[in-house]
C-alpha cells in the first residue's frame, strides 16, 4: 500500500487531501507542520511526499527529501525566482513535481491557453482574472501565474517582463503584448479562474471554477501516484496528463 506524507498538513489542503487519501484507501503517512510533526520523521515513514506548506519551509522540505531520496509533490503557491533554483537543485537527485494547480481540469486549461495564444496574433489582448477565498495571502495566485506562464509560452515572450498586475489611476492606453493580471478576494471561494482573449470586434474567454478544494486533492494523489518511480528529475501535472 502506498503510504504518502503531508507537508502542510493541517492546513485548508493538507486538510483536504488526508480526506481523499482515506477516501481513496491510501496510507496516511504522517504530516509536518511548522508547530508540530517531526519532518524527517515523516519523511522517513513515506514512500512519497506531498508539501502545500509555505515558501519559507521549502528549503528545508527539499533538503529532508533528498536525503531520504524521496519523490515530492509541491503544490505550494507563492514561490520566486530563489525558491524556483532551490527545486532545480533538488532535481538532480530525486523526482520533484511543482505546480501551482493540481487540478487536472485547470492544467488541461493552461494548455487550451497556450495553443490558442500561439495561435492568435499580438493584436489579441491576454487578460487574466482570479478570484479566491477571503484568507488566501498572496497575489496574484499561483493558478493565475500558471495560465500567464502557459500564455507567455504560446507567444514566445517571458513572463515577468510582460505582465501588468495592478492598474490605478490615470494608467495611459494598455501596452501591446501585455499580459494583464486581475485578483478578486471574498468570501470562501475556492477558486475562480478566466482567461480572456480580446481583440478588436471580438473576445474568448475561457476559464474555471472550483466548487470545492477536492478537485486540488484528488490531483495532488494523482500526482503523487504518478511521481513514484520516476526517474530523478522536474516535473508537471502536463507530465502527468500526458500533455
């Protein structure tokens, strides 16, 4: 039986997962929290880890990992550029798989928008907008950047130095080639997500809703699942969809 460890595992997801895991009759190998649970401990009892913790735990998350040559997935949100070397690092000697969406329908989304913004021209405006529950803490959310990352792929330009993610006051005309971000925060919202494509005359929009955190669970596993047995290497839910 597979036994698979949280990290994170007291909060809104970790919480979530350990549901599906009974639901789906996997082991629950233990979770690690920042106040409680022994991390290598945890490690150690796993035959795969799962970490929607914070970014500042990661460093340490990897270093446990890699010395109990353990495969992880994280699904930790909020991660930057130094977080994103450290999981390169880790990379070369165990399987680790880092997205900011387990949702399978929302991956296949992020795919949808990187053919179609290969495929529209530049006089097609991006615009992305996220809506999440009152408690999420950052912005814009890691499913947002997933589907700005994906358009930026379709066109062939890099994110950071193409995005707008904030607009007030007397802003001037929209820049050409801009990716714009929108974040709306209320209530409990598990997350809303639209992409819109707008050109003269016309606009697409596509887009997704989570109705409840199950969904993010349920492909966190499948991940996980996927992930054992993987050679050492930096993976996505698109491996894991086959995309």
């Amino acid at each position: 039986m597979t036994a698979i460890g949280i990290i994170g595992s007291q909060g809104r997801m970790g919480q979530a997962i350990k549901v599906e895991l009974i639901a789906q009759g996997l082991t629950f190998a233990g979770g690690a929290d920042k106040d409680e649970g022994d991390l290598s401990e945890v490690v150690a009892a796993s035959d795969v880890l799962i970490d929607f913790s914070a970014p500042a735990a990661l460093k340490a998350n990897l270093e446990d990992c890699m010395v109990a040559r353990k495969p992880v997935v994280i699904g930790t949100t909020g991660l930057e550029e130094p977080h994103h070397h450290l999981i390169d690092a880790a990379t070369h000697s165990i399987p680790v798989l880092q997205t900011g969406n387990t949702s399978l329908g929302v991956n296949l989304l992020a795919a949808l928008v990187e053919d179609a913004a290969r495929r529209l021209g530049d006089d097609w405006d991006i615009e992305i907008v996220e809506m999440h529950h009152r408690h999420k803490v950052d912005a814009p959310s890691g499913t947002a950047l997933l589907l700005g990352q994906a358009a930026a792929r379709g066109r062939g330009i890099d994110l950071p130095t193409h995005s707008e993610r904030g607009r007030d006051g007397i802003t001037g005309a929209r820049k050409a080639g801009m990716i714009g971000f929108s974040s709306l925060r209320g209530g409990s919202v598990a997350g809303d997500h639209q992409v819109i494509f707008a050109t003269e005359g016309e606009r697409i929009e596509i887009g997704h809703r989570a109705e409840n955190r199950s969904i993010f669970a349920r492909g966190a596993i499948k991940a996980a699942l996927w992930l054992l047995g993987q050679p050492a290497g930096r993976y996505d839910m698109k491996n894991v969809l086959g995309l």
